[in-house]
C-alpha cells in the first residue's frame, strides 16, 4: 500500500462532490491490475481516452479518501504536494510507486569531450510540480541511499520541475527501489535493475506488452 500512495501522488486525485473518489490514472494497464488486486478489488479499469490509451479507477469510498487526507493527499495537489510521513521500511515502496507514476529512466548517447567515444549511459528523472515534494525526496534520497543533493530542473516554461541523476547515481537509485523480490511495480522500468540476472532480464522484456 506505500508503493500505491507513492503512485497516486504522482498520477491521482481525488474529489468528494456527489461522493467521495480517489482515481488513479495512467498508459500502464499492468499497473491497474496490480492495484485492483493490492485493494481486493474488482472496480473495472476503464479508458479516459482511446487515442492515448490513459487508462484510469476510480474507487468510491469515504473512508479511502478519509485515509488519504490523513496522509497528506490533497486536492489540486499538483503544485502544492508534500513528501509524506513514510515508515523507513516502506521508503523504497512509496518512491517506486512515485516513480513509476512520474519517473522515467532511459538511455542517453552522446560523443564524450575528452576522447571523442560514443558514450551510452543510464538516465532517471522525477518530475513534480511541487518543488517542495522534490526538494524533501532529494533529502530522503540522500539520507537513505547517499544520492547527491542538486539543483531540481525546469521545464514545460517553469510549470515542472525535475530531479535527475545520471549514471552510477541512477544504478544505485533502481536497485533501492526495485529491491529483490518486490511486490508490485511496472515491468518495463525494472528491467532496468542492473542486478536481475540476465535470465529474468530476458523473461521481463518477453513479457512486457
């Protein structure tokens, strides 16, 4: 459930005209499952938009949303969210969650200065709104796996802003939030987990849809 509040605080909300939802929205159909069965629920994943296959749930329940303010979900929350109070051991959960809602990690090439060689590298982002939610996940990154502090980015003309890492720094950063024998997460991002053994590496992007 920390990997669930992680995900809809980056791609949720939440409104109580009529009666009272929480939604979560998202491209991953995989990850909807896996949150229907995390809620033991059989609410139907439904498309927002055919064109960009978003797909979205929306849960009716008072108490859902009650629990949700309690830890510190709010509404209109893009640019005002705040890092929540998370339990240490469920640190990993609730960032993967973040992460796989509004994260991304790729490779990048480019010609190195010094000796002119094609470079390949690994790349991750968070990107929030709230400039206080990366601000306090930078902190709790450092704290936890000793992830430098930096400057956070600015894109989309100053609406969004990015914490990003590079290389070595992102390795570490995969493996503390895609640890061995995670319970719930997107497939397509942990194949980037440098420590999968080929073998599951392999089965992962033969699975992926």
């Amino acid at each position: 459930m920390a990997y669930v509040l992680g995900f809809w605080f980056a791609d949720g909300y939440m409104r109580k005209e009529k009666s009272y939802r929480v939604t979560f929205s998202g491209k991953d159909k995989e990850i909807f499952v896996q949150i229907l069965k995390a809620f033991k629920s059989n609410h139907p994943i439904r498309l927002t938009d055919k064109k960009d296959n978003c797909y979205f749930i929306s849960l009716c329940s008072k108490k859902l949303y009650g629990e949700l303010i309690r830890l510190g979900g709010l509404r209109c929350k893009s640019r005002v969210i705040r890092f929540p109070y998370v339990p240490r051991k469920f640190l990993p959960d609730f960032i993967r969650g973040y992460f796989d809602g509004d994260g991304s990690v790729f490779f990048v090439k480019y010609i190195r200065t010094k000796d002119k060689r094609l470079t390949r590298e690994l790349r991750t982002n968070f990107t929030s709104g709230s400039r206080e939610f990366l601000d306090e996940l930078m902190k709790v990154l450092h704290n936890e796996i000793n992830l430098p502090l930096k400057k956070l980015g600015v894109f989309n003309n100053g609406s969004s802003l990015k914490l990003g890492y590079g290389m070595k720094d992102s390795d570490t950063l995969l493996n503390y939030m895609y640890y061995k024998g995670f319970l719930i997460g997107l497939k397509r991002k942990a194949i980037f987990v440098s420590k999968i053994p080929s073998y599951q590496r392999h089965n992962l992007y033969k699975n992926l849809s």
